[in-house]
C-alpha cells in the first residue's frame, strides 16, 4: 500500500494527499494507493506547489509508514526531534 505525502508550502508540516483530493496534516486521512496508482497521482500532486513542496510516494501497513524509510517517515509524522528550545530571532 502506498500514499503520497509532502511538505506544506506555507508552514512546513507534514501533509498526507486524502481521497477528496485535498491535503491533510492527518495520516488516518491519507489515500491508500495501489503503486499504480500512486505513480499515476504523484503529477498532479506536485503540480501544486502552491500548497505542497516535494511531494513523493511513501509506503504504508495498517499501522502507519512502512518500507525502508519507515524510521524516516516516523520522525517526519511525530515532528522534530531537536526539542522546542530554539527562540526565533535570539540571538
């Protein structure tokens, strides 16, 4: 099974290509994609780099990320791991 995510171009977050066609920040919500299916989808989704940067194809198990970049994509869902100690704009 696979799923396209990407990067949201106004924030930064991960996002998930659902079934409607949107994105979500929500991986439940993503679109379960045949390989396919997914490589047919990948164009239209980096056709909007408005709302999404670097989108590519991942590969999913009924649990979450899967594949061999499944540590690689759990840190990307959970978020950073450097802490949230870094101040925007101190010096």
């Amino acid at each position: 099974m696979k799923t396209l995510t990407a990067n949201r171009l106004t924030d930064g977050r991960v996002i998930y290509r659902t079934v409607e066609g949107q994105w979500s920040t929500e991986l439940a919500e993503a679109q379960r994609l045949t390989a396919e299916e997914a490589v047919e989808l990948l164009p239209v989704a980096e056709a909007e780099f408005g709302i999404a940067v670097g989108p590519y194809i991942i590969d999913l198990d009924k649990e979450g990320p899967a594949g061999q970049k499944w540590r690689r994509e759990t840190i990307r869902l959970a978020g950073p791991t450097t802490g949230t100690t870094h101040v925007l704009g101190a010096a």
